[in-house]
C-alpha cells in the first residue's frame, strides 16, 4: 500500500517535470518555428528589430563559445589531471584547489559579469593600450576575448568536476598494467588514462559549451552589443549573442508586442543549438558507454 | 633500506655465471619482508610478517593460500607494485641478483622492466592489438619501427595468440574474448623481455581452455624466466611449479618442493588447506 503510494507520488513529480518541460518546448516551437527561415538565420535585424533575422547573433554566439572552448578546455583538463593523478588527496594544495572550484561553481553569473569587467577589461585590456597601444582604447573595452574568458571562467568548475570524475572512473588496474610494464607515471596518465577517458573528457567539454552558449549575465558588460550590422572580426570587436538578444526583444525593442514573433524564434534558435549539442554529448558518452562494456565481456 | 655492500652482490661478483652452476644463486632474496597497509580508521593492518624466501632462477613458484593470506601482497612487493596503494609501507629486503629493490633510490621504472607482471583481470589498453603489445617497449624509447614488429610478433608468438590475432593486429584490443586478453597481457609483459615474470591469477576466469593453454605457455616460458605465480587452484600449483609457497594469515606457513608439499607438507596447517579442512 506504501508501495502504490510511493509510486504514485513519484509518477506526479516526474509528470510534472516533464509536463513542464513539454509546456515551454510547444509554446516556443508553436510561436517560434513560423518565422523560421533561410533569412531569418542570415540576415541582421532590421525594421526596428521587427524583420530580418538573427545572422549576426549566431555568429557571434558560434565565435564567443568557439573562443572560451579554447580557453577553458586545456587549463580546465590539465587542473583534473593534476588533481586526480597526480596530488596527493590529503594535500592542502590539492584540497585548496577543489574548494576553489566548488565555490567558484556556486559564484552567481552577474557576479562573473562584473569580474570580468573589473579585471579584464578595465585592468588586463587597459594595462595592455598602456603597455602596448599607447593608451589608445584597444583591448581596454569590452570584447569577444574577455567575453570568451569570463565565460570560460564560469564553466570551469563544469568542466574540471567532469572530467576529474571521468579520469577517475578509469579503473586502478589499468593504471598498474601500465605501470607494472615499466612505463612513467607520464607515460601513463597520457597514454592510457586520457585515452580511455577520452568519451567522458569530451562530454564535459561540450556541457560546458552548451551551458557557456546560454548565459547572458557574464557577457552584458563584457562584450555582448545590443545591436551590431558588422560581424566581429576582431578579438576585441563587440558582438552580438543569441541569449543576450532575446533579453533585447523581450525588453529593449521600441515595441514589444510587434517583436513578439521575432523573440520566440530567437528562443527556439538557442534552445535547438544547446539542445543538439546536449545530443552530441550524450551520444559520445554512449559509445565510451558500449567500448568500455566490450572490454568486460 | 641499508645499502648493498659490493661483496652481497654475488660470488666472484659474476651473476651470470653464478646461475649456471649446479647450485644457483637465487633471482631474488626476499629477507624479514614486512607489509603495512593503513586501514580505514587509522591504523595499520599488518599484512605480511617477517617473510623470508629465495627464488631461483628459471623455476616456477607457486604461491597458495586462502583470500587475504598476503600472497598477492608478496607478488606486488616484487616489482614494488604496493608503492601505488596509498599508505602502504613495506620493511625489510628484497634482492634482485643482490641489489635492494625496496632501496629509496632504487629505479622502479627499471625494476619494472626487469620484472614482469599479469594481473588477475585483463587489462587490454585503448589501443589496437599490436600498439598494446609495442606499448612497453615504445615506453622503455625503442623507436626502430622493423625491431618492434619483430618483438611485438615474437611475443604474441610465444604467447600463443599470433595466430588467433594475425590477420587483425590493428583491430581495438577491447573486442578481445577474456582468454584472448589475457594472452595479450602476456604478450605484452613477454615483450619487453623480463627476467622475472609475476603471475596473480591469471586463470581465474573459468575457461578451461584457455587455462590448459596457459599452463602450457608456463612450461615453455620458464626455459628462460623465472615465474611466481599465484593461483587458487591446487591442481594448477601442482602441475605448473616445481616449488610451493604457502601463505597463511600474514605469514609463509612453509616452502619447499611441489611434489613434497602435496604429499607429505610438513606443517600441519599445509595439510589442512591443501586437503581442504579450512580456506
């Protein structure tokens, strides 16, 4: 009897989960898909942000989380690597460094936005015009690069947790084959270890990209432009974002109602993208699943 | 960890020599071996007390005795395998050809390569078959591509698994079946030419098959090696080793001929386990 309770309690919260999660899904591609279009994913807005499209806030959108893949992938993995292969677990370094990352996942995304201001734009990129531009505005303004790295701050945790799990999920006995065979710890970690956590490795990097492609907060005062008809070519450039157009739509529009149509598309342009690389994510760790299952049997 | 006086290396200080005699100097020279491992609440299980062995070279050692006797502990000592468990702590002495493996300044990296080890599950790497045979000897900085073609076919070879793999070198190692993995575990460890060849369990999966050709693979690689191997199996001890070694809650109960272990064992608590009143 507790049993059929339980189960029953349990069927409602998943259904209201999912009932919800099917709700905003049907209300977005209802709204949205009818002014999708070959236009509407080239062309720039224009009409007072009622017509054209979203082009430039693809780009700039596939260009910032290009950027911050860049950056947060190498120092993200090699952090892992050192805290699971090599530190010792009791070390004050090693254990200063997890908190650092636990607290750095919990630091809300605005707080992000104004660090990156404070600290790359206003002192990395000014100390740069004054060492290297002779004070002329350059890098000391907000841009794609400090956009990309404020960025690539806030998904760090992500990826440094996942890919320390995924390296650790890689079994001890692999390690001593390798050992056992007169190989260096170096040899090891980078021959065997990476390797066989290579699935796990590259689904973290792609959950922290889709995480980094839908955060508005750390890019407003760092390099997101409310509108731009010219493509960033520059690292320093401005640019325009999906996520940060869609808040612009909802709120910034000389009319709301008219851009109406326009926001929902913009919406189910961002979720499609996050949600195909949450696809892609999940269908590497599915076959590193099946590998790993072919290696018991 | 004292220092080897150049005098406890070997008679007239010529090894190689020293083996060919009809009373051989031993591989290795295990002396009063302690093993430590930090337990979970603090404190120290003592896991291995006050061993003392010798192993000659190209024989076959069988270790037995019940699960958690220490024996796979003593084979891990061998090749200083224990330094990758976290609070192990091992004392006494271990001689290979008379020098200290156990010293601090000793090179595990070389003592690795000069003594082999399997493990009891297979461990195939994420690599084709022929990469995970060349792995060793990539490791150890052999780069002549025709010379490690020649050592990784040899291996497979003397591993009984060339021509079972032949055709598909590059294929992933992981579709290995498990006696096929285990062969090339072996294969891998015969590669880069040990001197001492460490077996724990390498038959544990019930295959029998696969075992009977294992045991062959033993008889034939001992012409060259010399082999510790632990096993469950009385019947595999018996038929693989000329020596025994029997482990009992810490300590080396009793050594001696095969034969004479399984016939009449001078301890009783070697009769016991053999004849299975207890284990």
């Amino acid at each position: 009897m507790r049993d059929a309770s339980l189960v029953a309690a349990t069927a409602i919260a998943s259904a209201i989960v999912v009932g919800m999660l099917l709700v905003i899904l049907l209300d977005v591609v209802r709204s949205g898909a009818s002014v999708i279009s070959g236009t509407f994913l080239t062309a720039a807005p224009s009409g007072g942000m009622q017509a054209g499209g979203v082009g430039p806030a693809i780009f700039g959108t596939a260009a910032l989380t290009i950027l911050m893949t860049v950056a947060v992938v190498p120092v993200g993995v090699i952090t892992a690597i050192w805290l699971s292969e090599y530190a010792r677990p009791d070390s004050r370094l090693a254990r200063a460094v997890r908190l650092a990352v636990a607290n750095l996942a919990g630091v809300p995304s605005i707080v992000f936005g104004l660090f990156g201001l404070g600290f790359f734009v206003q002192t990395i990129g000014r100390g740069l015009d004054k060492a290297a531009y002779g004070g002329v505005a350059t890098y000391g303004k907000p841009g794609l690069i400090w956009a990309a790295l404020t960025l690539a701050l806030l998904t760090m945790p992500v990826v440094i947790v996942a890919t320390e799990e995924a390296l650790r999920a890689v079994p001890r006995d692999l390690r001593d084959a390798s050992l056992a065979l007169g190989a260096t710890k170096f040899q090891t970690t980078f021959q065997v270890v990476v390797p066989q956590a290579m699935g796990g490795i590259l689904t973290s990097a792609i959950l922290a990209v889709s995480r980094g492609a839908g955060e508005v907060a750390p890019i407003l005062f760092t390099g997101a432009a409310y509108f731009l008809v010219e493509l960033p070519t520059h690292l320093n450039d401005q640019f325009m974002n999906l996520g940060y157009h869609v808040y612009v739509l909802a709120t910034q529009s000389p009319d709301v109602d008219k851009t109406r149509p326009q926001l929902y598309g913009t919406v189910l342009v961002l979720l499609v993208l996050t949600f195909l690389l949450n696809v892609v994510a999940v269908v590497i760790r599915i076959r590193t699943r099946k590998a790993l299952a072919s290696a018991r049997a | 960890m004292a220092t080897i006086e150049p005098s406890q290396r070997s008679p007239g200080g010529e090894p190689r020599a020293a083996v060919l005699t009809a009373a051989p100097s031993p591989k290795l020279e295990v002396r009063g071996l302690d093993v430590f491992y930090r337990g979970e609440k603090g404190g120290e299980t003592h896991a291995l007390q006050d061993v003392t062995v010798d192993v000659f070279p190209r024989e076959v050692l069988a270790l037995i005795g019940p699960s958690g006797c220490g024996k796979s502990t003593f084979l891990r000592v061998l090749n200083r395998m224990n330094d990758t468990i976290p609070g192990a702590r091992v004392a006494g002495k271990v001689l290979l050809e008379g020098e200290d493996i156990l010293a601090k300044d000793y090179d595990v990296v070389t003592l690795r390569r000069r003594v082999g080890m399997v493990f009891q599950r297979p461990q195939p790497f994420p690599k084709s078959i022929f990469d995970n045979v060349a792995y060793g000897l990539r490791a150890h900085g052999l780069a002549d591509k025709r010379e490690i073609t020649r050592r990784v076919e040899q291996a497979l070879g003397r591993a009984a698994l060339w021509d079972e793999v032949k055709d598909r070198l590059d294929a992933a190692a992981l579709g290995l079946s498990g006696g096929q993995a285990q062969r090339l575990c072996i294969a891998r460890a015969l590669a880069v030419e040990p001197e001492v060849l460490l077996l724990d369990e390498p038959t544990s999966a019930p295959d029998p098959i696969a075992t009977a050709k294992l045991e062959e693979l033993i008889a034939e690689l001992k012409a060259d090696l010399t082999i510790v191997i632990v096993t469950h199996s009385m019947q595999q001890a018996a038929r693989v080793s000329q020596r025994t070694a029997f482990f009992y809650m810490g300590r080396l109960i009793e050594v001696g001929a095969t034969k004479q272990m399984f016939t009449r064992p001078r301890e009783t608590r070697t009769e016991d386990y053999i004849t299975g009143r207890f284990g």
